[in-house]
C-alpha cells in the first residue's frame, strides 16, 4: 500500500539546498527516484547481477527472469498486444533515432513527406531532419493555434497521400499541450502513413494504451517516470518491426553466424544487440509498479490540480506571461513563464538560492522558442511529489526575483 505521504518515498528530496528546504520542479527533465526504485536496483546486484539469456547457471536465469519479468510490466502498462513489441533502449532519443534510420531509411523516398510539429523536442525533430536531407524527403510543419494548441482541421491539412510518417509528441515538454494522438493516428493511416509518437511527456503522466491510440511507434524514457537513467522503450507494431532492419550488431541479436551471412534473433532481440541495462531494465519494472499503484488516473488528476494552483498564483504576479493553454485539463503537468525584464536563468538562479529546483533555457525546442518569439523561457514541472506547498514556495521566490531585479534595474 503506498502512503498518502508520497514525498516521503524520495530520499533525495529530504534535504536543504542553500540553507532552504528543496522544492524539486524539474521533473519533465528528470523525476526523482523513489526508495522501491533504489531498492530494486540494489537486489538485482546484491542477488541477481549476472549476463541474460545466455547463462545456463541459477544467477543468469534469475537476472533473465527479472529482465524479462520487466519487459512484461512494460507491455501491460501501454497495453501492448506482446512483449515482442517492446524494445528496451537507452530512452526516447535513442527509440526516436531507430525509428528513424530503421523504418525511416527503408519506407521515406524522394519527395515523401514527414510531418511533424512546431512543438517537437529536438529528439524529435532532428532525427526526421537528417533523414528528409539523406532522401530528399519534405519535413513539413502542423501550424500550431495561438495557445500551441493542434487543430485537427490543420493536422488534415498537412498530411496528404505524399505522407509517409507522422511524428508527434504526445505532450509537450514546453507547452504541456496534450495532442490529440488517436485522431492524428486516424488520419495519417487514411493517407497510407504512420504515426510515430515522441511518449517522453505523456507516458509518464497519464494512462497510455498503445492500441486504444493506434499508434505505429512510441517512444518513452524510464528517467521521467521514476526509472533509473539509460533505460528507455521503443515501442513498435510487429507487422513494422519484422520488416526492420536491425541497428546494432553483434551479439545477442542473432540467429545463426556463418562467415559471410547471419540471420537475425527474433524480436524483440533482433534489436537489442549487446549485453543490455539489466539493472536499468528492472529499476523501471520497479517504478511502473511504484505509479500503478499510485494510480495513473490520481497522477494525472493531482497534477491537473497542480497546474490549475501554479497557473492561477503565477498570473497574479504582475509582469509573469504564462505558455501554452490555459485550460489545465488540456496539458501536463508543467508550466512555463517568463518575468518581463528578468532572464530566465536569473530567475532560475535566484531559484535556486531559494531551494527551488526549476529549468530555465531552450528546453531543446529551438523551434518552438522562435515561435513564441522568445529566446528561452523558465519551466516548473511537476510529479507525483509535488504539492501546493511547493507552488506558494516558487510564487515567494519569484517575487524575491522580480524584487532583485527591479532593485538592480533602477
Ligand atoms: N522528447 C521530449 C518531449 C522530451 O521532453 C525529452 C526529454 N526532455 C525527450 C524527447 C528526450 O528524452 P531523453 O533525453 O530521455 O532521450
């Protein structure tokens, strides 16, 4: 049974940070890990720490079992038709980029189009970049409402029958705008094409179900959703990934070796070439466990919460512009802002002075930060941990920041 006290199962956020208790916002960077994670971890290499599917002796099948004891929670946690669909990789890049130079180099041609958005991380973006300049494919763009917001009337709009991929996020890490992926799905199977969709923001958040959306690909990464770092999941349909190429080669991913010619693993080990992150792999078996049963549905409902509580206090402050819609039941659980006439790395150094742990820069989404014609931005992000408490501490420390600089400015 988890506690009502969910703070409590994060050693990390116990602890003062320039003499102030730390207020950790910073999540859709990175989550916080809590102590069943650790511990997870820890067993595997106190008890179980040995190479999988190669080891005939009791530690290799134990390490095998728990591995493969993961990829299960995976497949059940979006879904998944079979475990032969889930690929375990070093995170959503690393998904996006196979996506990308497996199915991508092998179904985009000259004068194909990849659709993507204004909002997309650059993992997201520079991928589908590279592959339009090696085929002389188009990347075009979905025009974005003034809030960065999709409309489906420009999505139907943008993809036509030229479109081989589509390539969305599923939240933005930016503007926490939820896209409406089932219907995207919808339209770009109309024209022949698939969807591919940049999970990193969503999975973590609210309850995915890959076959409910009907997405083609998904790409998550454990780091945001209470897993350890290095351990991600390309999710893919098995009609596409039976036709794909493998990436890595070497062993584990194959069949049978001659001198000149191999032939492949089945899958999902046709594309987990090398000893894979074991321990990674069950630190995020860990924490799917950890959010079920904290409850997908309360996640997303207690950081809509969040939201609505951090948009309503930051607009009070005068001179504070806030990104992205406003309706909090229409975005993750994030909210990014600008004070006029303070740089948002002196905001989030003054932050910081405060205890409060908040992103400030780019967010990978150059992009983007042209669009909202501003050259970076300060973002709160929250998670499970996260409570009012931490939002009134953040509202206290930007009117010490915008104090200072209205000090220094006069
Ligand atoms: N896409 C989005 C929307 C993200 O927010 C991030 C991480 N900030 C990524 C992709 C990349 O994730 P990772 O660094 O774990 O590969």
């Amino acid at each position: 049974m988890i506690k009502t006290d969910i703070r409590s199962y994060f050693p990390i956020l116990d602890q003062e940070i320039n003499g102030h208790p730390l207020v950790y916002l910073d999540s859709a960077a990175t989550t916080q890990k809590p102590i069943q994670v650790i511990e997870a971890i820890k067993h595997y290499y106190e008890n179980e720490n040995s190479n999988v599917h190669r080891g005939v002796h009791t530690l290799g099948n134990r390490a095998t079992d728990s591995y493969e004891g993961a990829r299960e929670k995976v497949r059940k946690f979006i879904n998944a038709k079979s475990t032969e669909e889930i690929i375990f990789t070093r995170g959503t890049t690393d998904s996006l980029n196979m996506v990308a130079a497996s199915f991508g180099r092998a179904n985009v041609g000259e004068g194909d189009e990849i659709v993507i958005t204004y909002m997309e991380h650059h993992s997201n973006l520079i991928p589908w970049q590279q592959l339009a300049k090696e085929k002389n494919a188009t990347l075009k763009y979905i025009d974005m409402n003034p809030d960065g917001t999709l409309s489906m009337d420009k999505v139907k709009e943008a993809i036509t029958d030229q479109t081989k991929i589509v390539s969305i996020a599923f939240a933005s890490n930016v503007l926490g705008t939820v896209n409406p992926i089932k219907e995207i799905a919808a339209v770009a199977h109309a024209h022949g094409a698939v969807i591919v969709v940049d999970g990193a923001q969503g999975v973590p958040h609210f309850k995915t179900d890959v076959q409910d959306l009907d997405c083609d690909f998904l790409a998550f990464s454990g780091h945001k959703m209470c897993g350890p770092t290095g351990i991600g999941v390309l999710y893919g349909k098995k009609e596409h990934l039976e036709n794909m190429e493998p990436l890595d080669f070497g062993g584990e991913m194959i069949s049978i070796v001659g001198l000149y010619e191999s032939t492949w693993a089945d899958l999902p080990y046709k594309f987990e070439g090398g000893t894979p992150n074991i321990a990674g792999a069950i630190g995020l078996g860990a924490a799917i466990d950890f959010l079920e049963e904290i409850g997908m549905d309360n996640i997303i409902e207690h950081e809509h919460n969040l939201s609505r509580y951090a948009i309503e206090k930051l607009s009070a402050i005068d001179g504070v512009s806030i990104y992205g819609p406003h309706d909090p039941t229409k975005r993750s659980g994030l909210v990014t802002f600008n004070i006029d006439g303070v740089h948002p790395h002196d905001v989030a150094t003054i932050l910081d002075m405060e205890g409060i742990a908040v992103r400030a820069g780019h967010h990978c989404a150059q992009p983007l930060m042209k669009w909202l014609e501003c050259t970076a931005t300060a973002r709160a992000s929250f998670y499970v941990y996260n409570t009012e408490a931490d939002i009134d501490r953040l509202v206290e420390g930007l009117r010490t920041a915008k104090e200072y600089f209205a000090n220094v400015n006069e």
